[in-house]
C-alpha cells in the first residue's frame, strides 16, 4: 500500500556531522568516513521505516556537496565515497512506498542539489534518474520537462549547444519511461560516450543485441572509457544469456580489483559457471611479463604448481614467497620447498623492497624446514649454495648466508 503521507520525522544523527563548510582541505579521510557512518545510518533505518530512511537519503544527497567543497578531491578517493553513498542510497528512495506528490518532492530538491553541484560531487546522480522516478509516467513527465534544454546542448549548432546538468538525468528519464526513438534523435549528432551510452542501452531494451554491441564498439576512442564500454557490453549479453561470450569477449577486461588477486576474485564472482583454473590461466595469458604477480592467486585456488611454475620465470615479491613457503610447510611441504627457494632465488637477484638480513634468514629456514619433512635438506642446501656463490662477493645474500653455506 501507498503511503500518502508525509514521511515521519527521524533524529537523524549525520545532518550536524555533514553540514556546509563541515570540512577542511586536509580532511577528505574524515569526510570518507562520515559519508560512509550516514550511509550506515540510513540503511539501518529502512529495515523498520523504508519512507523515512528514503527521506534521509534525499537530505544526506542534498548536503554532500556544500559540506566537501573546501576538501581536497585530487586523491579521487572522496569522489569514490561520494559515488558509493549514491549508489547505495538510490535503491533506497526508489524503493519506498511513497504518493506521487511525496516522490515528486524529493526530485525535485534533487534536482536542485544537482543543479547547484558546482566541483561537480554528486553528478553520478543523474544517471539513476529513470530508477529514481520509478513508475514510467513520472520519468516521461520528467523527460518532458529537459528534453528541450537537452535537445541545444546536444544540437549541432554551435551557437545553441552547451553544457547542461540535466542531459544526462533526461537520457536515463527517457529510457526508463521506454522512449527510444526520442534517445535516438537526441543523440544524432554526438559520439560523446557518456551520452551516447544511452543509444546503446535503448537498443539493448528493444532486443537489439548485436545491434547495441556494435556500437558500443564503434564508438571505442580517446575518450571513450574502455570498462565502462566493456562493463556494458557483457552486461548485454549476460541479460540475454550469453555467457560464454560475454565472459570472452569482455569479461575479462571488465573487472580489475585493487591487486591481482582481487581481480580473479572479481570475474570469479561474475561468472561463477566458468572453471577457476580457467579464469585464472587466462588472466595469466593475459598479462604476458606479470606472471609471477599471480603467485597469490595461483595459491589460493591450490594451485600449486602453476604458482611455483609462475614464479621460477617471473619476479615476485620475496617476502610473499617466504610467508607462503612458512604457511605452508607442514600441508604443502613440495610447494613450501619450492616457494623458499624461489625466495631466496629473486632475493640473490637482488629483487624485493627494504630487504633486510631477518628477510634472507626467514626465506632460508622456510626452504629448509619444509626439505627436511621431505628427506632433502642437503639437496636443498646445495641448491642454495650455488645461487648464493654466483652472486657476487658483496652480494647481499651471500653477505648473510655466507659463512652459514661454508662460502667465507
């Protein structure tokens, strides 16, 4: 059932932590981590009241840009808070059961925020006007109401087009209120992807398929976002079922996590019907130079004699072969063997960051310790022998397991 009313009141705790001029240049750690506390304020309230936590969403979005504009944004990291409150709270809005009237007045102060969004913080908004609309007869009225303005920004008179805060909001208005052939015209005369994407995604919603895909592709250039044209090509076709394709085609450039191990994990979320092993030798594949980069990854799926294969050709951090060597000699004793002594074998080739002596000792007790569960210990110390011989006589390594090694 509707609620006709206006959504009752809440003591809102984050209106006087997220205020205008709330925070200083230096302060973008803080401001993250208010957003993300209001965040968490207003999602604890939608389990109880959907209407008033919806109503909190629009005020905490109406009070994000007057509260940053002194903070320094180079980092990008306050842009990324920002953009992840946005995408949380929009589900939010969208989903209370609220009158017309009531609806029409939190889009209308966004509308404002956004027009007066002047870094511009809260611009990903418009690109969730059609969901923020919700029913198809609002989004058109809306549509209505810009695609005038929208229709001289993107003109291809000179003299009449410009920039204008709302075309975007128009576009994702348009589409969901199911108007394409007003997406089309509108977007005649531009290449512009950030618009043009909308071109793309009416085509989709009419079962264009290959249609929409290729001009996605057609539209690849300078200032056309690769991930953002992949994410939305696989989204296409992972909608009409084709898996296989979509993970072939753009799956794996789709995804990137904070290190190699995060993207694997990325893209095995995604495609869950696709084997691990596959992914990860083709992420491997893909990066030709980096393979000992993907040690990490390699381990955790118990692969472990790609892992130790990837790092006998490829450099990677000393100090993670040693602590996978330590974690796993007792399971693994083979794969800590060999994880020791490719530590110790990069370490002599001076690769590794702040080695210090505790660093080659570790490496070498881990490489001994799991050789010894395996009836080798002398093998393996001979192994190490001679790396540490050819390494010159100031080597570092050879400074500190030299005299252990019987080599001064």
């Amino acid at each position: 059932m509707v609620n006709t009313k206006r959504p009752a009141g809440h003591r809102w705790l984050f209106p006087s932590r997220i205020r205008p001029n709330a925070f200083t240049w230096k302060s973008s750690s803080t401001a993250a981590a208010r957003i993300k506390e209001a965040v968490a304020e207003i999602k604890t309230v939608s389990r109880s009241d959907p209407a008033a936590a919806a109503e909190g969403a629009v005020r905490l979005i109406e009070r994000l840009s007057p509260a940053l504009e002194h903070v320094d944004s180079s980092s990008g990291a306050i842009g990324t808070a920002v953009n992840r409150a946005i995408e949380a709270l929009v589900p939010i809005i969208s989903a209370a059961h609220v009158s017309v009237a009531v609806r029409e007045k939190w889009l209308e102060r966004l509308y404002e925020a956004h027009a007066e969004d002047q870094m511009p913080y809260i611009e990903i908004l418009a690109e969730f006007w059609g969901e923020l609309c919700v029913t198809q007869e609002l989004a058109s009225a809306w549509a209505d109401r810009m695609i005038g303005i929208t229709q001289m920004a993107l003109s291809p008179d000179k003299s009449l087009r410009g920039h204008y805060h709302g075309t975007t909001a128009c576009l994702s208005a348009l589409l969901h209120a199911d108007r394409y052939e007003d997406i089309y015209s509108l977007l005649a005369h531009t290449d512009f992807w950030h618009y043009k994407c909308y071109a793309v995604k009416a085509l989709a919603a009419e079962g264009k398929h290959d249609e929409a895909i290729t001009l996605a592709e057609s539209l690849r250039g300078p200032w056309t976002p690769d991930r953002a044209a992949d994410r939305l090509c696989e989204r296409i076709l992972l909608e009409s079922g084709r898996i296989e394709e979509a993970y072939r085609r753009f799956g794996l450039a789709a995804h990137t996590g904070g290190t190699y191990l995060a993207t694997f994990r990325e893209i095995a979320k995604a495609y869950p019907s696709i084997a691990r092993e596959q992914i990860l030798r083709d992420l491997i594949h893909r990066s030709p130079g980096d393979e000992g980069k993907w040690f990490a990854a390699a381990k955790e799926l118990h692969m472990f004699d790609l892992a130790l294969q990837l790092v006998r050709d490829s450099p990677c951090d000393p100090k993670t072969l040693t602590r996978a060597a330590r974690d796993h000699a007792e399971r693994e004793p083979a794969f800590a063997e060999g994880a020791g002594l490719a530590a110790l074998r990069w370490l002599s080739l001076g690769f590794g960051y702040e080695i210090t002596a505790l660093d080659v000792w570790s490496a070498y007790h881990a490489a001994l310790k799991a050789a010894e569960s395996l009836g080798r210990a002398e093998e393996t110390k001979a192994i190490i022998r001679n790396w540490v011989a050819a390494e010159r006589t100031e080597g570092f390594v050879r400074q500190v397991l030299g005299r252990e090694l019987g080599l001064s």
